[in-house]
C-alpha cells in the first residue's frame, strides 16, 4: 500500500446517491505510473494540496486539474460513465481555487495556519465542508 500518492492530471468528482455525496480524486499517479482512483475525500489541506482519503491515504494534487485516459477507465469501472449522467458532476475547479486562494493569503509576519477543510463525519456520505483556519 502506498501511504502518500501524488496525483498529476488531476479530477475530483462528486458522486451522488440520493441525498448523499462523495468527493472522489482520479488522475495519474506518479508513483506507481499508472491511472488512480481514490476513495472518498475526508479531509483537504488547501495549503499543501493535499486530501486524505476514507482509506487513510493522502493524496497530493501537483499542478492543474487535468484529463488522465487510464485514471477515467479506472473511474468507469467502479461508476460507470464518467459526468453522462446526473450522478457525477466535476468540482476540480473549486479544489483548485480553495489552492490558490490558500497561497493569495497574507501571512503578516506570523506563521500561516493550514486552511484544512474537515468532511464532517456525522453521515458517512456527508460531504459538506467546514473550513478550519
């Protein structure tokens, strides 16, 4: 098992099930040379651009959201087709933001606290998130 997983070619899907959802993490891991499928996302560290995974592993996302052919293969055969339905919707774009809006932040001369964004644990498949600074 590989505790610690850089992803390049990053996504993060949300999955729906009725009223519940998970934030899922695919792209290619550097590692291992090969597409990568997460489970669900538990926590996010915005400064260090990481995700820690319901598995326990933590995922770095290096550089932009991106497409990985073999990470999507990986993805369909756990959840079907990729976003052709309303039970996927892509939200790389807003990890991607919660990055850089991390790094944009002033520091004014103390230590900067990691923004960490804590997936509440009272509902297994609750995903609404809490920012703690």
């Amino acid at each position: 098992m590989q505790p610690e997983v850089t992803l390049v070619r990053w996504r993060v899907v949300r999955i729906f099930s009725g009223d519940q959802h998970w934030d899922i993490l695919l792209g290619w891991c550097v590692q291992s040379s090969c597409g990568r499928v997460s489970t669900p996302i538990v926590t996010f560290d915005a400064v260090a651009a990481q995700a820690t995974t319901r598995s326990g592993r933590t995922y770095t996302l290096a550089g932009e959201p991106g497409f990985d052919d073999d990470a999507v293969y990986v993805f369909q055969g756990r959840f079907g087709p990729l976003l052709r339905d309303d039970n996927h919707q892509d939200v790389g774009q807003s990890y991607l933001d919660k990055i850089l809006k991390a790094f944009q932040e002033p520091s004014s001369g103390r230590r900067m606290g990691r923004r960490v964004c804590q997936l509440e644990n009272e509902n297994p498949g609750d995903t609404r998130m809490e920012m703690d600074e």
